[in-house]
C-alpha cells in the first residue's frame, strides 16, 4: 500500500550546542510512496539505474528535491554509482542537503566506501568540513572505514583531521581503533592524517582517551608514538595504554620503554585488568613484582583472573595466589 508525502521538518542537531534546529525542507507533497517511504526516483537511485534516474528527473526536475522517509534525496541515494551521481549534481541537486541524522550524499558515499562517488561530489563542491548529528565528518567516517583514498582525497580539499566529534574522537581516533594487523588501509589511513597534522595526542571527552588507548596492535602503537604520542598517558580512571593493548602492543611499549606497571586509580595493574593469557605471560615476564600486587581492595590479580580461566591458570602456574593465601603467607 502507498501513502502520501507530507511536508515534515527535519531536525538536525548541532554537533557544537547539543541544541536542535528546525527547517522546512523542500519535500514535495502529493508524491506516491511505497511503504519505506521511497519514491519511484529514490529506489531508481538506490539501484544505481542511471538511465531510468536520468529520465524520471528530466520528465520533472523538482523530483532532485524529493525526500524519503529519512530525509534522503536522490543524491544521497545515487552515490552506488559515480556516473549516476555526476547526472543528479548536473540537475541543480544539493551537494550539501542533510537527511534527518545530518548525513550529506558525501558521506553516504564515504559510507558506501565508493570513492570515484567522493571524488566527484568534492569536485561538485561539497562541503567537506560539515558534521552530522554526532558531529562526525566525512574524514572521520573515512578513517573508521579504513579507507586511505577517500582520506587522502577528503584532506586534499580541506578536511581538517584535527576536528572531533560530539564525544571528543577524531579521526585519528577511529582510524587507530580498526588498525588491527590485519587491515593495512587503517595504517594507511593513520599516516594520511598524521602527515595532514593530525593531533596525535587530542583527548576525548568521555574516557579521556588519546588515538594510543584505542589502538589495537603494535603496528599502530610503533605510528602514533613514532608521531609523538604520550605512551603513559593516563585516562580519567588512571588508566595507561598498557592497560588496554593486547600482547604485541604490549611488548612494543616495552621496546619504547613506556611504564608497564602503571596502576590506575583503583590501583590496578594491566594484569589485574588482563583478559587474554599471552598478555597475562608478557606482563609477568617484563614485571614479576606485580603478579601479587594488591589493588585497594586488596585483591590481587589472580582474584580477578578467576573469571577468566585461561588467565588465571597463567597467573597461578607463575606463582600468582589470591588475596586470602597472600594474607595467610604474610601472617607465617
């Protein structure tokens, strides 16, 4: 069954005030729809149907207005395909119009990881530096993406990697969170954004972490601190980036000569913290001091470990005891 369109507001809310804003888009009423919304030159779009687009716009222009349920207009859909794109911006399309989350067609087509799409929306001039409701860019969707291209291209029109998000990440942050070994194009896409001055040490807003607490590998913490990352800094629980890295990153802080001892507020270790055993035998070979150091609650690493079977095997084989046999030994 088809409904009707109506002529609804879309709100946008700012990345900066929190605050939201109204505007009037140009939906055009009296439109058929299908159940999702989607008018006949929003599911030609999605297909990447370049002719039947072409000639529903050309059989009647405004239809490059029409928005969908979401607030899509044909443009945000035809990113699939880049030809297709080039035909929609040549009908007087908004290179910059929002939906109802603040996406821009850039960022669908960063979204839809189609960088010949990028390419032409910037050279059709879209704003490259816009942020949705969450405050992300373009750039940062990049980066999450994994996607060296579409950064390097997005930087060479004037991205600014130094921009954050309503939560305080950049997009350093998102490109060191998905460098896992196995994903190159995350580094890729890291050394794009250093090179592009990148603030390799910018702090978010909730944790306080830097790009180093969310990295996931060795490979990514040898770049950021080869950038001049603070490799001991501590988040808002006192927390170190050896709290959080997995085994080769911990012994890559090692070969930097970071604190792997350092204890967070509640006065744990990375061991006290472990989740994996490779970790658990790199940290009690590089600081055999700490396998019963005692947290403020008194509780050392192997009473924490217990929920953690493999660790806590680890841990005991090494000589690590629970808090009650620490306490008993130090009464004999």
């Amino acid at each position: 069954m088809r409904a009707r369109c109506e002529t609804p507001q879309i709100q946008v809310q700012s990345a900066n005030t929190g605050s939201c804003r109204s505007r009037d888009a140009d939906w055009q009423p009296a439109m058929d729809v299908d159940e999702h919304g989607m008018a006949g030159v929003h599911r030609a779009a999605s297909q990447g149907l370049l002719d039947e687009c072409a000639g529903l716009l050309r059989s009647d222009p405004s239809l490059v207005e029409c928005r969908d349920s979401v607030g899509n207009t044909p443009l945000h859909w035809a990113v699939v395909n880049p030809d297709l794109v080039a035909v929609v911006v040549g009908t007087n399309a908004d290179v910059n119009a929002r939906n109802r989350k603040g996406d821009t067609p850039l960022m669908k087509a960063v979204a839809r990881d189609r960088p010949r799409s990028v390419s032409v929306l910037v050279d059709h001039g879209a704003d490259v530096s816009l942020q949705n409701a969450l405050g992300r860019t373009a750039l940062m969707m990049a980066a999450e993406l994994g996607n060296p291209e579409i950064v390097r291209c997005l930087l060479g029109h004037g991205a600014d990697p130094r921009v954050q998000d309503a939560s305080g990440w950049t997009a350093l942050h998102f490109a060191s969170l998905g460098a896992w070994p196995q994903y190159e194009s995350h580094r890729g896409a890291m050394k794009a954004l250093l090179a592009s001055g990148a603030d390799v040490n910018a702090v978010e807003k909730t944790c306080g972490w830097t790009p180093i607490h969310v990295a996931t590998d060795a490979s990514a913490v040898r770049i950021l601190a080869g950038a001049g990352a603070d490799i001991n800094r501590a988040d808002r629980d006192g927390r170190a980036p050896v709290h959080y890295l997995n085994a080769d990153g911990v012994a890559e802080l090692h070969t930097l000569n970071a604190r792997l001892d350092a204890v967070d507020r509640f006065h744990r270790t990375a061991l006290h913290l472990c989740a994996s055993p490779e970790k658990a035998i790199i940290l009690i070979a590089l600081c055999p001091n700490d396998i019963n150091r005692p947290d403020a609650q008194g509780k050392t690493p192997l009473d924490w470990a217990l929920t953690r079977p493999e660790v806590a095997r680890v841990i005991r084989e090494r000589g690590g005891q629970t808090s009650n046999n620490v306490s008993r030994c130090s009464i004999m």
